[in-house]
C-alpha cells in the first residue's frame, strides 16, 4: 500500500534515503577507496576498455548523461550515452575494446533492449544497471548490477534515478581503481560522499513544507524551466521531465549557458525559472544566467549550497554540499516540487495520462 501516503510518487520520494542505504550497504570499502560490486567483467577488459556507450531511455537516459559527467574524469576515456531509440553500431567501429552499458529501471524497455541487441551482435561487451532482478535484459547482457531501490510503482521514475546515478557512481569508482587512474584517497573521498548521501537527502526531503509552498505559489504559471551547468544539467532536464508528465505543464531544462541562444525569448514573468548553483560547476556563470532571466521578470528560485549566497534569487531552497553528488540531492527539491505541482493542479500523479510505466513496444 501507501503506507499513508496519498500517491505513490510521494511515498517513493520520501522512501529515497532508505533505498539509498540499501543501494550503498557493503559495496563502500573507505580503506582501499573502492566498491565492493562483484563485478564478472574480468579485470583486464576493464583496463583495456577504450570507450563507454551508454544506452537509455527518458529518466535513465538523464542518469546515463549524470554518469558521463562522473566517469569522464576517473578514467582516460571517452564516455558517449545515446538515446536507446537513436542508438546505432557503425561499420568498422572497435568493438574489442568498447563497453556497452544499458540504464534501465525496468529491464524490459524495448527501445534499450533493441540498443543492446544491436551492440551484441558485432561483439560488444554488455553490462546493464538496473532495478529488476531476472528481468529480460539481465538474461541478455554479460554482467548486471543491481541499483536494490525496491519496488518502484509511480510511472514516475524518482528513488530509482537516485539510486542508477548513486550505482553509477560506485561504478565508476570501481573502474577508476581498476584501472589505476583514480588513487585510493580520491575513491575514498567519493565513497565519503556516497555515504552522506542518505542523510543529505533527508535534509531536502525536511524542507518539504516550504517547496509546497513555491509550488501553491507558482502553479497557475505559463511554463517552468530548469537550468544548470555540469552535472546539473541532465537534472534540470530530469527535472523538467517530471513536472511536465505528471502536471502536464510546459516545462524545459537547458544548459544554464544555452538560455541566450535561443529559449531566453520565452521567459516572462510567468515563468519560473529553478537554477541549480552547485558549487561544482561554475555558479558565477549561472549567477549571470539568473540575472538574465530576473531581468525579464522570472521568478527564480535558487537551489544553492549552504553557505552560498543565492541572496540575488527571489527564493532559495537550500541543498547540502555534497561535491559531485550535490545536483543529485536538488534533484529531490525539484521531485516535490513537481510533485506538488501537479497535486495541486489536481492530476492522476501514479498514472498520468498516455503513458506506462514500462515501455516493450519501439
Ligand atoms: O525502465 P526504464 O528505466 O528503461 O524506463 C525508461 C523510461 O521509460 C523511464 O525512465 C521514464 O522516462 C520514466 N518513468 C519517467 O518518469
């Protein structure tokens, strides 16, 4: 049931700092800096692998684009995610040496498992991350691991994206000291993180009465964007994605850097903007891009680290300093957010309209 909740979502959003502990539990080793993952890749694949694709659809594409931006910088090679539908094996392509890996919630999205089928069959090396255990792409791959979130039955994805890119980390951990380019105290410090992880969310999920409140305030708004630099912005897309199919509002994310190139012509002053400043990209460049947008009357509503000014912005919710986890912890502000969005708007939050929770048709 939902233990109290009025939805799903909400009852999966709150369940987040428990889904994450047991996403976590006996995979950190602090003392050598790395997971403890069970990986059957061998060891020396795992040092030759000279390129990442990685394949996914909606939410799980957003974690796959978060992973790239964590992986990049562990390892000496080049990580390219692809939209599952878009994904395709060109002639001559090194398939020695590349890892194909498949986010996937459910295991069964066909687009993703079509993705996968087309990397096997010149002889790709496989691996999937996903929630479902004896799923169909977990027959299919070389080697899974499991993200352990439970039971995710809202359409909308939330604990299960949390728990792909806090997977993906503990992955990209492994990789970094497999290969020997990421040193024991640098994995520590990330596995530090991933500690904090459940309580930092916590903290976000505390500040619920007050994101309640922006969302009573803004929710008759024309549309909403989202906007952040780095590792913030597959979570501004992320994050638009969910208020858009579950209040069925107009909403975008974009590359804070983007806004003049073009969507800057659709900001007014009904349109709250929500800016991710994390501290590990740039938050002076967004800072400009919020005064752009303030300037053509937008609201803004800041999501910044304790500790940093957001002062400019008319409101400010405020996110733990998590290092390069700190986006995915804003991503919990902008899930109530959506959330209450859409609840006051009156909508089938669980079920929102055209849409299934797995997709097994192309
Ligand atoms: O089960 P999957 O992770 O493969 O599903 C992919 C998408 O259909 C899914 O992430 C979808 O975008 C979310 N339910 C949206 O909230």
């Amino acid at each position: 049931g939902k233990a109290g909740h009025n939805h799903y979502m909400h009852k999966e959003i709150h369940e987040q700092p428990y889904a994450l502990r047991q996403a976590i539990s006996g995979r950190i080793d602090e003392l050598s800096g790395n997971a403890s993952l069970n990986i059957e890749l061998d060891d020396e694949f795992l040092r030759d692998i000279d390129e990442i694709q990685i394949v996914a659809c909606g939410t799980s594409y957003h974690a796959g684009l978060y992973a790239k931006e964590l992986i990049e910088p562990l390892i000496d090679v080049t990580v390219r995610v692809d939209i599952a539908s878009e994904y395709e094996v060109y002639d001559g392509h090194d398939t020695q040496n590349t890892l194909v890996v498949a986010v996937t919630q459910s295991g069964e999205t066909a687009d993703t498992l079509s993705a996968i089928r087309r990397a096997k069959a010149p002889g790709m090396t496989t691996f999937a991350v996903t929630n479902t255990v004896g799923s169909t792409i977990t027959r299919e791959v070389d080697d899974s691991l499991f993200i352990k979130a439970g039971p995710e039955i809202g359409v909308a994805a939330t604990k299960t994206f949390v728990s792909q890119v806090t997977a993906l980390t503990l992955f990209a951990t492994y990789l970094g000291r497999t290969r020997g380019t990421l040193s024991a105290g640098d994995g520590a410090d990330i596995l530090k993180n991933i500690r904090r992880l459940p309580n930092a969310v916590q903290s976000v999920l505390d500040a619920e009465p007050e994101i309640k409140c922006l969302a009573e305030q803004y929710v008759d708004s024309d549309a909403f964007f989202f906007i952040g630099r780095g590792l913030a912005q597959p979570v501004a897309l992320e994050s638009a994605l969910k208020l858009k199919e579950i209040s069925y509002t107009h909403a975008e994310g974009f590359a804070a850097g983007e806004l003049k190139h073009g969507p800057l012509a659709l900001v007014t002053e009904n349109t709250p903007v929500l800016a991710f400043l994390n501290e590990s990209a740039s938050p002076k460049e967004t800072f400009n891009n919020v005064k752009e947008v303030e300037s053509r009357g937008a609201p803004v509503i800041g999501l910044t680290t304790k500790g940093n000014s957001g002062s400019f912005c008319k409101h400010t919710i405020e996110i733990p300093n998590l290092g390069r986890l700190e986006p995915l912890v804003a991503n919990i502000a902008t899930q109530l957010f959506a959330y209450h969005v859409a609840n006051e708007m009156g909508r089938p939050i669980d079920k929102p309209r055209n849409l299934a929770k797995s997709v097994t048709v192309e």
